[in-house]
C-alpha cells in the first residue's frame, strides 16, 4: 500500500520546527531528509526512524518494524503530534546519520 500525500503533508509540517527537511518519493513512499542525510521515511502511512543509537535512546518503546520486506528494521515513531519532540530529536540525532551518498 502507497503512502498518501496528506500523511506526507501533515508530517512535513510536524518536523517544521526544523529547517532543511525535504523528501524524496521513492515508488509510492517517501524518504525523509534533515540537511542531506536521510532520517528515515514514510512507509505506508508510518513514520520511520533510522534506528541510531540517540533515536533509540529518546524512543525506548517505539516498535521495531520493516519498512517493507527484505529492509533493515526501523523505529516507528509514535510521538508524531508533539512537534518539539519531533525537533529534539532531529537535532540530536544528526551527528550519528551517515553522509550522504555521492
């Protein structure tokens, strides 16, 4: 099942707090950027974060779930409504992302 344009516009505007996100669509989903390095994405209508180690520590409960098969395992976000968590940890887990490809 494909993302819809209204989950990927009301996320958008949850991480807004935060200058230099942007996206990708990528067959029917969307990968997720903060200043070039990739966050995580929208997977059927969830937010998922790259598991780093400050995502794992600022969500301790979020489940663990599959992109889509045969990807690496993420952290469903389930914080989305509250904008300030969403920029805490956009800021805090930067540093750990991987640059971005050339």
């Amino acid at each position: 099942m494909a993302s819809s344009k209204e989950y990927l516009n009301f996320i958008l505007d949850q991480l807004s707090l935060r200058d230099g996100v942007s996206y990708r669509a990528m067959m029917g989903e969307y990968i997720i950027y903060y200043r070039g390095k990739m966050i995580g994405g929208i997977y059927d209508d969830r937010l998922l974060i790259k598991p780093v180690k400050t995502a794992l520590l600022l969500m301790p409960n979020a489940k663990k779930e599959l992109p889509y098969e045969g990807a690496k395992v993420m952290l469903l976000a389930d914080n989305i409504e509250d904008k300030e968590f969403l920029k805490e940890l956009l800021e805090k887990m930067y540093d750990e992302l991987p640059d971005k490809k050339k």
